[in-house]
C-alpha cells in the first residue's frame, strides 16, 4: 500500500517546543506517487490542540481556514505557542492522509513538567502514538466512503458507498504487524501470542534501562516513574492501552491537568484525538528479581461495534515475543 513519509521516514519527528516560543516551520508537499492527485495529493498540516489565536489561516482545515498546498507547493508556518505544557500533535486535515503517515507528537514544555518530576519522581518522557492501520491506503478509503449509499440493497460496486472495515493492524509508534494474537491485558501475565520473527517488537515495555538510570536519581523518598504520552493517532478505531504489572495513575487528558486517578486494571481509554498522559510507576529491583524479567507488554485491545456498550474487550491483530526479547528503551 501507499504510505506518506515526513523527511524520509514513516512517522513525522516529535516536535518539542518550550511555552511561548515562536515556531517556525517550512512544509512543502511532495506527494509524488501516481495514486496521490489532485484533491486526494493536497496537503495542510492541522495543530490539533493548539488554539491558533490570530492565525487561523495556518489551522490545516483544508477549504475552511485555508487552501491546501498542491504537489510541489510550500508554505512557511511561524506562529507563537501560548497552550499550557502538555501534548499535542500535528496530523493531515486534508482527505485522510493522516492515515497514511502525515502525523506526529507535537510536545509543549513548561514548568509544569518540573512539578511532576517532583511529584513522582519521573526519570524519564516517553511519546506513544497509538494507531490503527489498514492494508488499503486513504484514496481506496476516501473513494469509497465519499460515495452515495445505495438506493436499493442490491446495487453494489464502486460507485456506492463501501465501508473501510476493519483495520489489518493495532501500531504503537508506526510498529506492529498483521497477525493473530492474543497478548495479556492489564495486570495479566499469560503470554498466548504466536510469535513472528519478521514482526517489530517496540510495543514491549523494557524498564531494565530505565531501572539503571533510577540509582542515580537523589530522591530516596519517591518512586522513580516514567511519563508517558499516548495520543490517539488513530483514523477509525478507540483503542485500550494497557501496561502490564505496573502501577498506572492517571494525570493529564488533552494538556490539561486532572485529579490523579490509580487506573487498577492498568489500562486507559485513547480516543481518536484525544491525549491521556500517565505516570508508570516502575519496579523496585526486588520486584525484577521476583518477576524474572525487565520486559512487560505494551498491549491495545479494542471493543468491537456489535458489544457497545458493554465494554468486552478483543484484541485485534498483533503480535511480538512470548519469551524475553529486546524490545524498546524506556
């Protein structure tokens, strides 16, 4: 399938501003491929968070705010940032480009990170786009989801409306592959997937480095803990992230911060656009020992269209290693 790359490589760069800074970008669209024309190639970059004040020409609301640019087409965007610190991300808002890759965290800092890193000790910032993918690109979709529905059940083909499905795959970070499986979900410790060699294994939580890291920190009287910020990427499916064996608390929804909330079952709900940032209180060396491993899943159930609104729970396809495999870095 068709995919849209941001300087090279599937997945735009983090981009990390401090509170009030001026931010000064050059997007230029590229689109070259042969399915990418006309209305289906024009590109705007949306703030999604950000409130734009007095620029709303530079919103990304393609034929709303502002004209799309056209293959080849560049536009300068310099705006100044007055949001609170939280996490936000940027992400096409022309056709459904965003599901093909034109997405990104977009991070703003303030002195509210120093109060959390007081509060609970945090070692360490970590950036999770959670993600459905699809094994047909957004011009198939767009085609098909743009069509009148038929007048009578029996009129098909490509000139009615066709519903995209079900997505191949659950992504954290552009990983993840399209395979059968069933990962633990919150505090669960069975592991029933079948792995695959071919597939990425980032969506593995490996705290071994962060524990490292956590001997030099100078407070002895808080838990050392990682932040971590999961923006809903998605294009169609709500998605459950769950973190297994790890204290989960609850502190910001869309940059604002919230009651501290315990979520027990060590999962939270991530909507398409929303922004949920949770502490991940990590294990004392002891309970690496007991547990004898310094890997834990990172899994994404979601509930299905036909259970609403009883809240069950599946898991559609991923996949990654039973035993203890190198997985990513916290």
């Amino acid at each position: 399938r068709e995919a849209i790359f941001i300087n090279g490589v599937l997945g735009g760069p983090t981009i990390v501003v401090e509170q009030n800074e001026q931010l000064n970008i050059t997007i230029t669209n590229g689109l070259d491929a042969p399915g990418y024309t006309g209305y289906f190639g024009s590109v705007t970059v949306h703030w999604h968070g950000l409130g734009m004040n007095g620029v709303p020409y530079l919103d990304g609301a393609a034929y709303v705010s502002q004209c799309p640019l056209q293959r080849n087409q560049t536009q300068h965007v310099d705006f100044a940032v007055f949001e609170p610190a939280g996490t936000y991300f940027y992400h096409s808002h022309s056709s459904m480009l965003a599901a093909d890759g034109l997405v990104g965290a977009f991070i703003v800092t303030g002195s509210k990170d120093e109060v959390y890193k007081a509060d609970y000790g945090v070692v360490d910032d970590v950036v999770l786009l959670v993600q459905d993918w699809f094994r047909e690109d957004s011009v198939v979709h767009s085609k098909g989801l743009n069509q009148p529905f038929p007048i009578s059940a029996d009129q098909t083909g490509d000139a009615h409306f066709k519903w995209i499905g079900t997505p191949a795959a659950l992504l954290f970070n552009f990983a993840g592959c399209a395979k059968d499986c069933t990962p633990p979900v919150g505090n669960a410790t069975a592991q029933t997937c079948d792995p695959n060699p071919d597939c990425d294994t980032r969506y593995v939580l490996d705290v071994s480095a962060a524990t490292t890291r956590n001997q030099t920190t100078n407070s002895t009287s808080i838990s050392p803990s990682v932040r971590v910020r999961m923006i809903g990427a998605a294009s169609l499916v709500y998605q459950i992230v769950c973190f297994e064996g790890h204290e989960v608390t609850l502190i910001e929804t869309d940059a604002r911060s919230v009651e501290p909330l315990l979520l027990e079952d060590g999962c939270v709900d991530v909507n398409i656009g929303q922004r949920m940032d949770v502490i991940l209180k990590l294990k004392t060396e002891d309970e690496l020992r007991e547990a004898d491993t310094t890997q834990f899943w990172i899994t994404s159930p979601t509930p299905t269209r036909r259970r609403f609104p009883r809240r069950r729970r599946r898991s559609l396809p991923m996949c990654g290693p039973t035993g203890r495999r190198t997985g990513g870095d916290f």
